[in-house]
C-alpha cells in the first residue's frame, strides 16, 4: 500500500491456526482472537505465506496439526511449528 494508508500486512506477521486447524495471517503484535492459537512462525508477509504453503493443504489446513495449548496451563508459550514430512 502506500505510505499514506499503510496495510498492516505490510508489518511483522505471525501464522495463527483455529481449532480447525486452518491457518491464517495475523499482526505479530497483536494476540491472536478468541479460538485461534500461535504457530510459532513470524516474519513478514511472505515468508509466513511460503511457510504456510510448505506446511498446509491446499484448503489452507495443517498437515501435521500441532495439539493446541492446554488450558489449564496459564503460559503465554506459542506452539511449535508442525515438522515437515
């Protein structure tokens, strides 16, 4: 965008995956919405999206869906990424 109406994908990203385990982009200075949990992958716009296709089915899913963080913990800890096959 230009420098008047900065987008804010064109800011730090980080990948956020739902209980569906579909990934999306999302501010990295933001946490994520209600239901929707930390990959554990930041950077810019492209590399999170080049990480996602390496990573994802072509419906944006997770291969190899990480479990979500317990609840019961109160850690502000990020999920690992999910291991390439």
């Amino acid at each position: 965008m230009s420098e008047e109406y900065p987008d804010w994908q064109d800011e730090p990203v980080k990948v956020v995956y739902n209980h569906e385990n579909v990934c999306s982009i999302w501010p990295a200075d933001r946490e994520p919405p209600a239901g929707w949990f930390e990959a554990g992958v930041s950077g810019s716009k492209d590399e999170c999206l080049n990480w996602a296709e390496q990573n994802c089915d072509e419906y944006c899913r997770l291969k190899s869906p990480p479990q979500p963080p317990d609840s019961s913990q109160n850690s502000a800890s990020s999920v690992p990424p999910p291991q390439s096959a």
